[in-house]
C-alpha cells in the first residue's frame, strides 16, 4: 500500500510539477492531517491518525513556524497503543522558546533483549515471547530555552515526570490462536532476570520519576527541521531526587554533538551525530532504555530502533553508561510546487552504531537458602561470554527516501541492516522527520 502511495506521488510530480525557483510563503495555519500507515521492524504494521498543525503567522516567519502542534494516536499490529501531544513556540513568552509534551505509550510486548549489550546473548531460534515484557509508561514535560549569546548559545531547564509500570507477558493472550508449535508457556527472559536477582525485586515493577533537568546547548543550524549545514550541541543533567517524589532516586546525564557538513551547496550534505548517554551511580533498570531529550520532542525508546540507532533491534544496548553515532549522506534530489505546496524528494546513506561503556551489573545474586551457588540456566545463559569485557559496536548501515513538505512536514522511509546476526535481521522504518 505504502509502495502505491509513493508511486502516486511521483507519477503527479512529473505530470504537475514545474521547476521550483523559491519557495510559496506560507501563512496563517497548515494543517497536516494524516492517516497513520505505516511499518516498523520492531513493532509491526501502525495504523491511526496524526494531525500537524503549524502556525507561520503573517509569513514573516515562513519558512519557521511560529508555533506548532503534533497529535496523534496509533497502534501497531504487535501489541503497542500510543498517544502523543505536544507543543512548542518561540512566541509565548518574550526571549524563551518553550516546549511542552504529554505521552501514553503501552506495551503489552515490548522487546527485552537483556543488559549490557553481547553480554545479553540473542537466540533467534528462540520463540519471540521469551524476549517481551509489558510495559505502561506515561510521562509529561516542560521545558525553556533562553539565549545566552547572539541567538547561538543557549541555557536550557525544565521539568520532567515519568511513571514507568512493568510486568510479564499475558502468555494467554500472546499464545491465542497460534499453533501448538509457536505457542510459548516458558519463563522469560525478563522474569529470569527477576530470579537471578539482576533485576532488583524492589525494582521490578518500575516506578515513578520527577525530575529537573538543566543544559546548555549551541546552535548555528541553517534551518531547525532539515538543517544543510552548522553545529548543534548541547549538555545536559537530569536531576531525580527522591524527595522530589521520584521512586529509585537517579542522575543522568547526555552529551550530543551534531554536524552539518555542506558537500554541494543546498543539494548534498554530510551530517553526523555524536551521542553519550550516562549515569553517576546505579540507575534503576527501567530508566536505561529511555533516550532523554531537551526542547520539542518527547523522551524516546532506547538505543535501538528508528529514533537512535536503525537496524539493531529496539532496545538491544541496554547499560548504565552507551554511546552511539549516525553518519548520513542526504540528497535533496529535486524540488517542485504541487497543489500550492513546497515539496522535494531526497534519498540518503547512512551507517549507525552503538555500544555499552559502562556496564549494569549482571552478578547472580539469588539469595534463596536452597540456592547457594548459581542457577545452572543462569550459567548456561552466560557461558558463551566474558562479562568482565566491555561491550562491541552494534553496527548497521542502510539507506532512504523522504519527501519534504513545506519544509518542516517530512515523510521518511528507511532500510537498515545489523552487521551481526546477534542484533536482528533488515529493519524497514516508514515515519516522520529526519534522525537527528
């Protein structure tokens, strides 16, 4: 379906499209509603709708939105409901750009690939549901940017709240009208990992944060939504006391480096991003998979998936402390008005990576009275690795389409696949907005 849409699409731009010299400028509020259709690797099949809303004003602003809103509410075919909103405008309060945001994401079989990268072996023979968990988390945030110097350096602060609830797999569910040879009724990973002790019992069920976050961030970007050259970099510290109502208190922080490197000029760039993600001290077990974001968009899965790391399986690189690049040729292949809108098409290159610097600490730590030496499963599962290394690179390379509307909506489709066998197979991503 998806393949016939963008084949519409092209066959109109030949017919109706003429060469495009500058831009419409855009006023007032475009709309972008959308049927959400779409595919990723990790969660199957999407199916909903969104709605994009952006505020250009009187069209001084073109082509930066005054403001703007997101909407949306979807599902996927393998069990993950979800609703997003969000807003962010530069206008609301003199000097400060403000970004607000509201999630409800629920799992009921979120992959779980085990800590510490390769030190977490991946079975695909294994049936699926021994790598899933459920998972409810709903999270809401504020946060404010301010200039510091000439509109390039800027401060950053906000307030951040999370509830996270997990638990095992309804095997009843996952199992029904499945065949007696795909049907799963064993322990799953993330309930061994309970047993084990790796998985604190005081942990087990999640819990709640509430925290502060501050940073400062440069920014020399030609433009916000698909940048063609400049520097964005930003620091930042999440700040999760317990007496500020947070369940297993924490601090986090993250570094990001991002280039733009002009190759031709306005028609093929060579961007990259640098990302390091840590930790001071332990970290409760359900905040690792969680990527932290300053400004307009919301906090993501982990290290893995369309968002961070394309190709390697959502979730794979769990630790205290991960780093991960992206590196991607983009080509603006052509550019054309069709139905009184700015549109172009692009393709791009890419090859991703990640890997664990610090590792969770995976010691068997069952302290039944029966048991004073290790499960025999707990060994079998480690036996093939040495937890005292550190973690490899997961690596993937791939390549995309996008098509660009109005410069700031932007439809994306990408294919990535592992260089390893142990982080998944090709990965197909149908979604909105470049990486990064």
């Amino acid at each position: 379906m998806k393949k016939g849409i963008l084949c519409i699409i092209l066959v109109l731009s030949a017919l109706n499209a003429r060469a495009q010299k500058e831009d419409i400028v855009k006023k007032g509020i475009s709309l972008g509603p959308l049927p959400v259709v779409a595919f990723d690797q990790d969660k199957g099949f999407q199916y909903g709708a969104l709605l994009n809303l952006f505020d250009f004003g009187d069209g001084s602003f073109y082509p930066t939105p005054k403001q703007q809103w997101y909407l949306e509410a979807s599902a996927y075919t393998k069990g993950t409901q979800q609703y997003f909103l969000t807003y962010d405008t530069k206008h609301l309060i003199p000097g400060v750009r403000m970004s607000v945001a509201t999630t409800a994401v629920f799992d009921k079989a979120m992959d779980f690939y085990g800590f510490n990268g390769y030190q977490s072996i991946y079975d695909p023979n294994e049936l699926t549901p021994f790598y899933r968990l459920e998972r409810l988390a709903i999270s809401a945030k504020a946060d404010f940017v301010g200039n510091l110097w000439q509109n390039k350096l800027f401060w950053q602060a906000g307030y951040y709240f999370s509830r996270y609830r997990y638990r095992t797999v309804d095997l009843e569910t996952i199992n029904k009208n499945k065949k007696e040879a795909e049907q799963f009724w064993g322990q799953t990973l993330y309930e061994k990992y309970i047993d084990w002790g790796i998985i604190p019992d005081h942990e087990r069920a999640g819990g709640n944060t509430s925290a502060l976050r501050l940073g400062i961030m440069y920014d020399t970007r030609d433009f916000e939504a698909a940048p063609s050259t400049g520097i964005w970099a930003e620091a930042n510290l999440t700040l999760a006391p317990e007496f500020l109502g947070t369940t297993h208190g924490y601090t986090r922080y993250m570094a990001t480096f991002r280039h733009y490197i002009p190759v031709v000029s306005q028609k093929l760039t060579f961007a990259y991003r640098l990302n390091y993600q840590g930790s001071i001290g332990n970290l409760p077990y359900y905040i690792m998979p969680v990527f932290s974001n300053i400004g307009k968009e919301y906090d993501r899965d982990g290290i893995g998936g369309y968002r961070t790391v394309r190709g390697i399986m959502r979730d794979r690189v769990q630790g205290l402390d991960v780093a991960f690049f992206n590196a991607e040729l983009r080509w603006k292949m052509i550019g054309f008005h069709l139905l009184n809108q700015n549109i172009y098409l692009g393709l791009n290159a890419f090859i991703d990576g990640a890997t664990v610097t610090r590792n969770y600490d995976m010691s068997f730590r069952y302290l039944s009275v029966s048991s004073t030496f290790p499960d025999p499963q707990y060994s079998d599962y480690l036996q093939h690795i040495n937890t005292s290394k550190s973690d490899g690179f997961h690596t993937a390379a791939g390549g995309g389409f996008r098509i660009v509307i109005n410069r700031n909506f932007i439809i994306a489709v990408d294919y990535a696949k592992a260089l390893d066998k142990q982080d998944g197979k090709g990965s197909l991503y149908i979604n909105t907005g470049y990486l990064f």
